[in-house]
C-alpha cells in the first residue's frame, strides 16, 4: 500500500539498537540497522543489490557491512567499497540509506527522500525533559492490524467504555459527547466526564474514591503518533480545562510504526506528574496498560481479519467517526502531495 | 463461489445452541447465532456494519447484541436500537438476519431471501418421530472438502467397496450395476447385491453369519441432504424392494452444511429399526461409522488438494458417474434461476 | 514456471524405491513410483483421471495400480485395465508414464517426451566404478529455493570464502581470480589457490599442515548436475593441472531436482582417491559436508525470500557472476527450443 513516506517514523527505543545488524520492516521496505563504532545509529536498505541476500546476514567490518554471500562490502553511505574478483567499482552498486536521528531515547528514521529530513519537524513534548514529570518507556505492542485503524482507535474516545471498562473507561462516559478540532496540525477529540465515579486507573494511582472530574483529551500527531493527555482531580475542585496540571495527569504516548499493510507496532510510554522516579508505580501502570492494550489488540485485529476477507462493505458513519474520518483524508492528502497528485488549485 | 441461497440448510443441533453468542460460517457468510430468552435460536450477520467488528465479539444486552467496539446495539430483527453518541438511529444501520426454525432437534437455516422461507419445505421423515424406529444424533465431520465433492460421494455406491472394504462394503458388489433416478426432485441411486457375505456392519448389527440380501439406497436432497437407506436379510427370504422394513434397515443422514469453497460440515445421525433405546448400539454403530467417515475424508480432502492445485484436468466421466453428474447440472440450475439467468423459454 | 523437459533428473537413489507406492513431485509433476514385480522401477502421473485422486493413495493389485476411489486399475504403461461398473475401456482414460532407468544406484526419470528418452545421455563419470575411487552416497538437501538459485551457487566459486570459511574455503581465496570457460557443453569455473594454508576440509582429510596448492573445478551439466573437483598436494609439488591426481582428490557430485518453483532436492555424494572402503572417513566427510550445505541453504533460502517479496529489483551483473549468467541464458535456450520458439535464423 501507499505511506506518508517523507516523515520521522519510529524505528525503535535506543536501547534496542547495538552493535550487532539488526533487520527491521517500516512501510514494508526491509532495513538493516546498527549502531556503529561512533554511537551513531545506521541504516540502510537490508538487501544486497547483487543477489538480493539480506545485509542482516552478513557481518560487519568495521563500520561496513560485507554482504555473506559473495563479500560485497559497503560502507555507511550506502556506497559499495569492495567487490572481491574485480577493481572497479560502479558507482551503479549501492544500497540506500536512511536518516536517522536519537531524540529522547527514541531512535527516528526518515523514510523519504534524505535531502527532505529536518530534524527540527521530529516529534517532541517539553514534559520529556521537565524535572517535574516522570518518563517512562514501555514496551512494543505487535498488532496485526493496519496501522490507520490502530491510529483511529487511538482518536477516538468513544471505544473506551466499551473496549476497556475495567481499566481506562467506565459506564459514566457511555453518553457523554466527544469535541473534535481536526482543522489544526495535529487531530484533537477531547470529553470531560465531570462529578462521576473515578475509572480502575485512577482509584489505584491518584487513590480517589469519591466522585472526580476526569478528562481525556487524544491528540493525532500526523501520520502516526498519538498522545492521549488523561486525568483526574476531585469534583469539588472544579477545574477548568486549563487547569489539568492541578490533577493527577498522564501522558500516554503510542510511536505506531507500518510495518506492512496488516501489521503495526505500537511502541507505548507514559509520562506522568506524579510518583516521579517511582519505578513501583511504573510496573504497576504497565500492568494496568497492558490488559488495556490486549483489549484493543483483541478488537483491531478482528476487524482487521473481517477486512481482509470482506469485499461488500456497505460504509456507515456515525457521529463518533468525525476525528478519524478527517485523520484518513489528511493520510490520503499527504500521500498525493508526495507523489505529486494534489492539484494546484485546491493546495493544502 | 456461488450456492443456492433459497434452501433450508442445517446450523447445527438443537443441543449446540444455548445464551451464549456463537460464530458459524455458512455458505462464506459469517453469523452469531444465540438462544434468546424465549428459547428461539436468532441468527444474524456476524458484522457490526460501524467498524466490521463480529458481534460475536461483543455482549448480549438482553436480547439484543451489542458491539464489542463502540456499543452499538442491534435487536433480534436486526435493528439498531443504541449508538452511543448520538441520537437518530438512521435505517441504514441494521445487519441482516436470517430465518430459523428447529425441527427434529436440528436448528434449520434459511440462507436466502427470509420472504421466501418455507417452513413446509424443511427436511422430514415420518421416522423421526416412529417408535418403531430409533433416531441418534452423531457428530459434525469437518472436511477440507467442496461440499458438492462431499455429496457426490454420497450418491455414489460405487465407491463403498473400495473406499470402505471393511465395513460398508465388500468385494461381493465391486461390479454390481447401479440403478440411477435423476428424474426425480430427489436423485436415487440404488443396487441390491443378492446372496452375498455380510458386510461388517450387519455381521455385527444383524448377527447374520450365512450369506445375505443386502441393499443401499442414496437419496440427494437438493442441494445437500443425503439419505442412505441400507440394510440386509436373509437371502432365504428373499425380500422384494418394497419388503426392506422385514429386514434389518438403518437409514444414515448426512446434513452438508457449505462452509467455505474448500470447506463443509457434515452433521450426520441414524435412523433404525432395531435394537430400540439400546444406547450401546448406538455407539457401537457410532463407532463403525466414524472408521467409514475417516476414509470418505481422507479422500475427498485428497481429491480437493489436487483440485486446487490442478488446471489442466482432462474430464472423464464413467458409467457410475450418472447421478453426480446429473446432480451438479441441477444445482448449476437453481443457482441461475435465483440469479435470474433462466432462459424463460428452457424453463426446469 | 517453465523447465527443460527433455533431460534425465534424479528421482532418487536406488535404494528409496520398494514395492510400496510413493508419490514425488519434479518439475510440478507429481508423480507415483514404485519397484515392480521383475525389479523394475515404474513411474506414473500420480492422478486418476476420474476424480483426481492420486492413485498413491490406491494399492497395487500385481504390477497394475488400483484407485483408491473407484477401483479404476492402470498398468505399467498407463493403460486402463478396468473400470468397475462397466465393460468397455475408453482410450481415453489411461496416465502419463515417464522413461526410467538406473544406473550407478541412482534412479533417472525423463521428464519429457519418452520416444526421445536416450539412455545413452544419463550423466555419468568412469570414477563411479574405477576400483581406485570410492563412491558414498551421501542425503538429499531440501531447500526452499529454485533450482536455477542452487545451482548459480555450484558454479560460482567465488561464494566459498564467505560462506564457508570454516569448511570449504578460507580468507587465502577471496582475491584468487576465476577462470571461466562457458563455449563447452558441460559450463566450467575454476581456480587454483598456489602456496596457500589447507582449508579445514585438507587439514582432515589430506593431513596437511604446511602450505597446499588447492584447486576448485566446477563443472555444471545441464540442466542441473553439478560437480565439484577439489583437491589439495603440497605446494612444494608444484602440480600442473593434468595431475590432480597426484593430489588428495575428491569430486562433490550435486543431483538437482527442481520440485517446485521454489522447491528443490539437492541428492549430494561423492567420489574420492582416498580412504578407500573407510567408511569412517565417509561419515567424516559428510559431517563437514552438511555443515557447509546449511551454510549454503541459510543464505539460498533468504534469497529466495527476498526473491518473492522483491518486484523492484534493480539488476547488477559484476565479474563472478560470468558462468551463472552464461548457466540461465543456456536453460532459457533449450526451454525455447522445446517450445519451438527458436528462430530457424540463429540456431543453436
């Protein structure tokens, strides 16, 4: 299928990249990546363009990898510097690299054309380096699911009471209705649910028990990033909107990287302002975002099968829909724009 | 592929059904299927048409389904009666349902137009209810087989000598010639082997030791019920056709039900004259039958692995192959006639 | 895909072939053979022609073969000899037969036209019965590639340093130009590698520790026999190439048959000048063989993987690649020659 190609994509934590060649799959372009004698993470197209064996097969040398069939070797510019029983090299051998930058202890690649990569457009929040609030990486969640329906999910407040009644949503937000702005850069869909009884997540971390005003706000980074801002003060506190840092407040953070047409992984984290440095509540957290994560899992990857093997689909939308229709088109605009679709009158 | 829609096939037994919600597949349709609270069996389109999730995957409130993603709720005529969110309920919204009726203690469904349901043209036999007969559930075979390879082999006597040597045949009628009906709305298929050794079967059900009169009908209930009414006497008493109830007869029903193209449940039971209430007949009979059953799929799925892997057939057609082949032209007619392809002047 | 049908292949070696029935696909063909009643090696299209089923899952009745379905019988030439139910015998119904010979222990099938079967053509050698060599016939290597992709790789010696470095080949050869000779019937590649350490192979089997002169012949039949020539003498010797024999000798044969198109059976043995009747050095020699045989189906398995997963290829041909090239330019010739393709100008 068609990806927004000319954007940061999520290629893993820091902490998973080494010194050892590992393969990957981002918009079903198979990649070999590495971190090399500098620290520096690399990567580049995982195929030799000789006979098509994964680079991941063969083995470094130095900060090149030479290629286990018949030793091509190429450097980190993608450039071929050796081919054992011939001198000349043609400038016609190589293989394509990626832009890659660490941020945040997240490992970025750039999935478009190198020249186009500016590091100044990578995702980022001020509460990731704020002494005031706690980050923590979670794990990755492996869906087989397209990622635009994972990205959905992750727009819309509505599935929660429904899909997550135990941990994340209760019967209190069944009806309430949902805001959406999807005129600005990033998709927003927020609701406050006010005066009701605190969901599962909230009687364990911020210990109330008497009713709360709880707020979810979901925020659609374009193609694929989703930060959901949730949380919770005592109803008697009445706060405003802008006054969320006064609760007990999380940030839950979802990186979705394509894999290929039917499979995404979700790599999750929180921040939170509360219990900083509290690697108890950490673990009890991903406790909690795990079930909540496997109920999603459960659902997206069943209508993932229906839509594999469903051709009759007679399209319906309901009121809900608003955040994640908007979210498709934005998709679709941007992947005309880079095959030069869009027609000028309209722009963007 | 294409299946006769307007005809009662079976769900299953009356046993398999009970509150909880149920996905079957027939005919490449997906359906939840439940026993509401008035005991009826409902069956629905197993696709919430919002999102394609199975409703299967979500709850019953009541009597009515709600979806598992974001609560839509559907009643037993399929109506959406809930969306969260919102208030209209537009018409469009619906999933389809399908006619039921149970008879015989088998849940029987109607996979075309409900309008056109006949519960007249259901399946029966005055033996089911007979006392002087004993009827006994079996099992579902499943076979990685196209059903109309199934039903062929049930109209077929040709094969029993060789496909069941053990127990449902034997060399006595490797040549005995078939008589074929195919005139008829049911197709027949019959042959008497006369003054022959006892096959196993009523070696052991009918204690015969001396040779025997042995006879083996096939009925083809368009488009996939099989009747097989086969039974033995003494040869000294030389019974006439219309005579089988003096001898010791079982019929043995087999209930295709179309799954997928390469896919069919075969719910099969017996219906006897002997040994009445006699539970341990039953299972020892059960017994036989499954090593019979055995055989059939292993190689029916053997025929389908090379049909799918096969283009280049040569088509051979044989003397015994009268009522197949008149059998597959009848149900290559109904299916044109529900299509509406029926050249008015051919008429059936 | 398409393949040279007019050429012996390996079916197996002598010793896989009985009385009982067994099914073999070469070439897409699938295939039942079996040992007859004189000793004699039969082969047949493993499929009646009535309802498909391969006749592998019948029985033989003598040297005839009965279907397990219907009891339709076939002779050794294909020929139908009964039909139950029926008296006369069509022409029409009867299966393929394929021209089998044995010789040297190994059983060759002519996949093509049996009137131009020539047994005159089965790839032979004198060193199969010279008392001076020893003959061990080694496994048969299944290896999810295409056969074209196995043997590239038995004519390409330029592989054997990076993917064998432990076994067949070490850093001493990675430079070492090959030569190519490509005109002949029989397509050649080869090396030598003067005043050089013994690969780990030599230092087992030749027990040399100084230096080695070390040659690798590759000599590719077609369509798909390969041998391998390899050998090592004391450098000090300085042999010329006429007297290999000098040496400490070995020829790796590799019987490929093509199964599927990404399916094929590599049947590997050899023949060497040393350690004769030893049957200990046999069993060592296999040992070292299967590790570089792994060694090659890791990396022929992942270029067949990229292979079906890869439509953007962009072609490069660099100096090793000259015999492989000239290997597929002759299959594509004599497949175009079957398929009278030819054009009467060019000739071959």
């Amino acid at each position: 299928m068609e990806y927004v190609k000319n954007a940061w994509y999520v290629a893993g934590w820091s902490s998973e990249f080494a010194d050892d060649l590992r393969r990957v799959t981002i918009l079903e372009q198979n990649i070999v990546m590495f971190r090399n004698s500098q620290g520096r993470v690399i990567a580049m197209e995982d195929r030799c363009p000789h006979k098509m064996l994964p680079l991941s097969k063969g083995k470094r040398i130095g900060d090149d990898i030479q290629c286990g069939y018949h030793g091509l070797t190429f450097d980190c510019a993608g450039k071929c510097v050796r081919i054992p029983g011939q001198d000349n090299l043609p400038a016609s051998i190589y293989v394509d690299v990626f832009a890659i930058r660490e941020k945040n202890h997240i490992v970025w690649i750039w999935m478009g054309d190198p020249q186009q990569a500016d590091e100044a457009t990578i995702f980022d929040m001020p509460e990731f380096t704020d002494p005031a609030w706690h980050a923590h990486q979670g794990e990755a969640l492996h869906l087989k699911s397209n990622y635009l329906n994972v990205a959905d999910n992750l727009v819309d407040p509505a599935h929660v009471s429904f899909v997550h009644p135990t941990t994340l949503g209760n019967a209190s937000s069944e009806n309430v209705p949902v805001h959406v702005d999807t005129k600005s850069d990033v998709m927003k869909a927020w609701r406050w649910i006010r005066d009701a009884p605190p969901i599962g997540f909230f009687q364990q971390f911020g210990g109330f028990t008497d009713n709360v005003d709880r707020w979810h706000y979901y925020y659609l980074h374009l193609p694929s990033i989703a930060v959901i801002d949730f949380g919770s003060a005592d109803s008697k506190a009445n706060l405003s909107e802008e006054e969320r840092d006064k609760g007990v407040r999380v940030f839950a953070l979802h990186f979705l990287t394509p894999v290929t047409a039917d499979y995404t992984i979700d790599r999750w984290m929180h921040l939170r302002n509360t219990a900083l440095g509290d690697n108890a509540a950490s673990e009890q957290m991903d406790q909690l975002f795990k079930i909540a994560f496997a109920e999603d899992k459960e659902i997206l990857e069943a209508v993932q099968e229906e839509e594999n093997h469903s051709d009759n689909r007679r399209p319906v939308r309901i009121a809900i829909d608003k955040a994640p229709i908007a979210y498709r088109k934005r998709i679709k605009k941007l992947i005309d724009r880079e095959a030069g679709h869009e027609t000028a009158a309209t722009g963007i």
